[in-house]
C-alpha cells in the first residue's frame, strides 16, 4: 500500500509540473525581454504588443525599417538651398544605415558646393548658433568612431560632433530643424527670430570631412525625426508631403 502511494504521489507532482512549464509566458515577462529600439543611442525598451510600430533591431547595429509606421504631420516647408530639388536616393535620406559609427542616417543630405548659402526653411527662434566652433583633430574623431562601432550605436555626443558646425531653429509645435556640417554661420544669436528663407550658413563639411561638401538638414518632431522608421515610398512621400 505504501508502495501504491509513493508511486501516485510522484506520478501527481510530475503531471502538476508539466501543466506549469506548459503555461505561457505572461505579459511582465513578455516586457521584460523586449529589446530597446536604436537610432543614436539607446533607447528605453519598447513592448512591441503596445506599440504596433515598435520593431525592434536583431543586433545592436541592425533596425527593421517598417514601411508601414505612422507618417510624421510637418507641413509647409521651405527648401534650405536655393534651387535645391529634394533627393529620392536612399543613401541621402533618413534611416540609410552608417555603418562607420554602427547607426543610422536622421537626416536629409543636399550635396552642394562649398559656401553655397543655406537658408532657413520657416519662420522661428534661433536656439543653437555654433558661432565658437572648433573642429575635432582626425585621432579624437577616429577614437570616437572605433568607440561607436564596439558599442553597437553612436553616442548623442560623438553624433553631434559629427554633425560640425551647427544651427538649429524651433518653430514651434515641436518642430525643429537643424542645419549641420556648415562652413560658417550667419551673425545670429540665441533667442532672436528669423524668417523663412533667410540666409543662416554656409555649406561645408564640418565634423565628418570625409563626407565631402553638403547640407545636413534634420527635421525633428518631438523627439523623433521627420521619416523614422519609414522606408521606400512611405519615406519618400512623406518628405515630399513636408517641403511646398
């Protein structure tokens, strides 16, 4: 009889187990191992389930482009280079991968000649004028570089020393534009107001020489960027919807 009863104990405890280990992951835990999303660092972890957006990379150094993510509502703007035409290459627009710093394009690239006048692209306030600029040395940005690429991202503060010389304009609603990789900027000041269209730099090619003379132009929306996480015709017309 002992013998029948230590036999159906152990055959009860192994059938309580199964039915445990066979119960699905519940929602903390599903939250707990969702993996942060990256553009110039990381990001807080996002729980795809919220989220239908959220995609999340399979590396620190790779990010799904979803084409489908929610369009970002800017509306009305100037182009920043008289004469300029909007680019439709992909290496010259948001999300394009850079692999040399293990991240991603934010921006959209207006190749021009050296001290090509760079104009605002709507009313707002100056709020970061780089009138002190001083360029990094070729070991400091190197250094930054093989740090970026053994981190998996690009630090916020190595991004913005590759970005060089800079200005960027609130125009409210959340919307700023930044103007990088300038040659010179025009005489503003923090807090003063500029129109649309007005001279506010030069193009050059500050904090990343090896990417030869152009206007790096960012749109950021919040604390996105105009086209994150959009890809091929969604990105492309989205950005065309943005510009008059």
């Amino acid at each position: 009889m002992r013998l029948v009863i230590a036999v159906s104990g152990v055959l009860l405890f192994g059938t309580i187990a199964v039915l445990v280990s066979a119960r699905p992951p519940s929602a903390a835990t599903t939250r707990a191992v969702a993996t942060a999303r990256y553009t110039a660092a990381p990001r807080e972890a996002v729980d795809p389930g919220s989220d239908p957006a959220a995609r999340a990379p399979t590396t620190d150094t790779e990010r799904t482009v979803t084409a489908h993510a929610r369009p970002r509502a800017v509306r009305g703007l100037a182009l920043p280079i008289d004469g300029a035409t909007l680019p439709t290459d992909p290496e010259l627009l948001p999300n394009s991968p850079r692999e040399y710093r293990a991240g991603w394009h934010e921006g959209i690239d207006f190749p021009a000649p050296p001290g090509t006048p760079v104009l605002a692209v709507a009313d707002g306030v100056v709020i970061r004028v780089d009138t002190a600029f001083v360029e990094w040395t070729a070991d400091e940005e190197g250094r930054a570089l093989d740090e970026a690429v053994a981190l998996g991202y690009t630090p916020a503060e190595t991004l913005d020393r590759l970005r060089g010389r800079q200005v960027w304009i609130d125009h409210g609603q959340g919307i700023v534009s930044r103007y990088a990789h300038l040659s010179a900027v025009a005489p503003l000041v923090v807090g003063a107001r500029v129109e649309r269209g007005r001279r506010i730099g030069a193009v050059g090619s500050s904090g990343y020489e090896e990417g030869g003379p152009h206007l790096h132009l960012e749109v950021r929306v919040g604390d996105a960027y105009l086209g994150e996480d959009l890809a091929g015709d969604t990105l492309i017309a989205t950005i065309f919807r943005a510009f008059d």
